[in-house]
C-alpha cells in the first residue's frame, strides 16, 4: 500500500495544536526571519506558520514517507 508523503507540524500560535499536512499539497515554504518558524502555503490557498526550519519543515515531508509514526 502506497502512503502519501506527509508531516506533522506544530503551529507557531499554539504549539499545543498540530497540523498535517501531505506533500503534495504544498505550494511553497518560506523561512521566517528569525529561521525558527516557517510559513507553509497550500495549494488551497491555505497559510500554516508552524514550528521549524524551512530544511526541518523539508525533511519531516520527505522522511515520513519511509518512517510512518
């Protein structure tokens, strides 16, 4: 069984929540200024500030493919 490649991601406003988000749906990532946080925009037209750096936020889409939680 195929599984999409998707990651887990805490939100910037509430670390506490948390987001999935598949691969496929993301348009583009963009690092925060202070390269802690990055900003996640959706095909959609979505937005998602969460926890991360941008090669982080990267990483978590690409691993969880192989590493299922």
């Amino acid at each position: 069984m195929y599984t999409m490649a998707q990651g887990i991601f805490q939100l910037k406003e509430d670390a506490a929540q948390t987001v999935t988000i598949e691969k496929s749906q993301v348009q583009e990532i963009i690092p925060d200024a202070d390269f802690r946080f990055s900003l996640i925009i959706l095909k959609d037209g979505n937005k998602h500030f969460v926890c991360g750096t941008m090669e982080e936020v990267t990483q978590e889409l690409e691993n969880t493919a192989t590493n299922q939680r």
